[in-house]
C-alpha cells in the first residue's frame, strides 16, 4: 500500500513539473568512481554506487520557467536586458502546486525519541517562547460563545491585526532562510576539502534558502520595515548564524532534526493566520490582491489574492518540514539525499511528517526506476 501511494504520489510529479533533460537521464545510468566504506548494518540502495551517481546532475526545475537561452536570444545576447515576462531572479527552480496540493497540508508533530531529538525540540520551544515573548505575541483562545467585536478581540490579545502578522513573518522568515544555506555551504566545502562528491544534499539545501528567501521578499512588498525592526532582524540573524554553523560541525543530523520541528512551527503558524484571514479576522487581507511576485514565483492566477499566497507559503513551509525531518532519519555521511531527483507530492508531505530511513531508500528506488523507464520510452 505504501509503495503504490509513493507510486502515485511521484508519478503525475515526474511529468507535470520537473521536465528532466538527456543529462538528467543519463546520470541515472552513470556509476561511481569512488568506493564506500559503510557497515553493512547501515548499507542500503541509499548509499550504493548507483544511488551515488544518479543523485549528481541538474536538480528538479520549474518547466513553466523560460531558460536563460530563450532570454539571450530574444535580447540578442544581452543578458542585462529587462524582459517584461521575467519578473526577477524568482523565474528559477521552486516548487509549483495545484489547488488540492495547497488544501492537502495538516498539522503535525514528530515525537522526539532520544536525546538529540528532544534536545533539538526543547530548542525551538525556547526560541518560540523568546520570540513570543519579545513580540508581545499571546496564544490566547477565544471564550466559547464570547460576543467581542474584532476591536475588542485585538485589544484582549486574541488575535493579531495585520501589522502584528507581518512583523511576525517577516521575522520568522528573515531567520528561516540561514539554515539551508548554512548546510549548503558546509557541505560544499565538505565536498571540496575531501574531494569527493556530496550525495545531492547541496542543492536541496540551497533550494530550501532560496525558497525562504523568496517568502521574505514577498511580504517585504507589503511593508517597509522600520530601522530597529531591521537592527533586530540583524541582531538575530548574526546570532542563529554562528550557532547553526557551530552546530551543523557538530552534528548535521540534529540540526535537520531542529530545522524539521522549526518548521513545525512554521506550519502551525501559517494556518493559524489561513484561519484568521478565512474567518474574518484579518479584514485587510481578506481581498487583498497577491503581490506581482508572488504571482510570478508560485505561477499563480492574475486575479490570485494574499490569502492563495500564505497557503502557498505553508505549503513550502511543510515540504521543509518533511524534508529535514527525512534527512535527519538518514545517515548523514554516507546515504544519498532521496530527494535529489524529485521531491513527493503534497499529498504526502502534508499528512506525513517524514520518511523512515526504509521508506527513504524505497522512495528513492521507485524514482530512480520511473526515471529509468522514462528514459528507456524516449
């Protein structure tokens, strides 16, 4: 049952948005140069000679994105041209999904199992509760049967007015998008040093810092945020940094294993502000047109509204959730990334909160093969 979910879950993906190319294809035949010296007790599909060598090559990509030569052409090579249908550096590689994907998400929890877990668990906790604290932010449920207007339920703490939702995102997603880069960047140097190849982490950890990122420029269009905001964020960020980094030497599995429960958060935030917008809750949003943007980065509808961008951005939201989990269940030394070739669907990541290292390694030989077979037809 789980395979022909996984099975039908991948399917649709592999020919509706990543467009793989003769390289892509052919990677999955190549085999590698190097040996592995793993027990055989955590020796599987996931870091064999195969798996090694089909998770090198070009990454999943957005095919509705035009290519920088259809750009060079129409501009006669001049790649500093402003192309109107080209909005910015959001035209590459993200993921796009339909309206059931963006419906699909649930909020869940992984319960922490060993001491690294509940450690990297208790630490999100803390940082919450600071933040919480700093903001002025109060989980506080609405009285059964309560009859407040909205004024009153804002100036009681119940619920947030727009510039508290903003400044509670911008925030979160100017400190969300420094731990994929971290990652990258120390697995890119890991491969440069020892001179061998990385297994296909890097460029899924780099996705994930763009995508962050990306989430940060879009509500930027809906506020200027002001110089002590901005020193805060700054305050913050250099803070996180050099922590992450330090414990990313230490142990890569426990930080995935933190980034997976940040993004819990994440997740429980956003469709708490989906439910305030939805109820009524948050006025100012609730016709509010989606930015160009974000309209452009998540191939929205022209006439898309702010509310179809924050389901889009809990969506991404959830596929870090299950991303970092997953990778936190593998061995970080030797196993390939079983995301390097395509990610699942939502309908799987939003009600699963990760794969199990055995479920990994499958998921990964069921893309491989359907890559196999695609390439075996053309």
């Amino acid at each position: 049952m789980l395979q022909h979910s996984l099975l039908v879950g991948v399917a649709p993906q592999i020919t509706r948005r990543v467009g793989y190319n003769a390289l892509m294809l052919s990677s999955v035949r190549l085999s590698a140069s190097r040996s592995f010296s793993s027990c055989a007790r955590r020796y599987n599909h996931l870091n064999d000679r195969q798996a090694t060598a089909a998770a090198v090559g070009p990454h999943k990509n957005d095919t509705s994105s035009p290519s920088l030569a259809v750009a060079a052409t129409n501009h006669g090579g001049d790649v500093s041209h402003q192309n109107p249908a080209h909005h910015g550096d959001w035209v590459l590689f993200h993921p796009v999904y339909t309206p059931e994907e963006l419906k699909a998400v649930e909020v869940l929890h992984r319960e922490a199992t060993c001491f690294s877990d509940k450690l990297a668990a208790n630490l999100v906790k803390i940082s919450r509760w600071g933040y919480d604290l700093v903001s002025g932010y109060k989980h506080k449920v609405i009285p059964p049967g309560a009859d407040m207007t909205l004024q009153q339920l804002r100036k009681e703490g119940y619920v947030l007015d727009e510039k508290q939702w903003l400044e509670r995102i911008l925030f979160l997603e100017s400190i969300a998008g420094v731990p994929g880069m971290v990652a990258a960047t120390l697995r890119h140097l890991q491969s440069l040093r020892l001179m061998r190849r990385d297994n296909g982490w890097i460029h899924t950890c780099l996705e994930e810092a763009e995508n962050e990122r990306m989430h940060l420029m879009t509500f930027m269009t809906l506020r200027n945020p002001s110089i002590f905001f901005r020193a805060m964020i700054l305050g913050a960020q250099g803070v996180f940094y050099n922590m992450f980094f330090l414990s990313y030497l230490i142990s890569p599995r426990a930080c995935h294993r933190f980034v997976g429960y940040l993004e819990e958060e994440a997740v429980l935030t956003y469709t708490k502000c989906i439910k305030e917008v939805e109820a009524g809750r948050v006025p100012e949003w609730s016709d509010m047109p989606a930015p160009q943007i974000a309209i452009d980065y998540w191939r929205l509808e022209p006439s898309a509204k702010l509310l179809d961008v924050i389901y889009a951005v809990r969506s991404d939201e959830t596929t870090h959730r299950f991303v970092n989990h997953s990778l936190a269940n593998l061995d970080v030394k030797t196993d390939v990334n079983p995301f390097a070739l395509q990610e699942p669907d939502m309908h799987i990541k939003g009600k699963k909160i990760a794969f199990e290292r055995p479920e990994a390694e499958q998921y990964f030989k069921e893309t491989r093969h359907i890559l196999q077979k695609i390439s075996a037809e053309s």
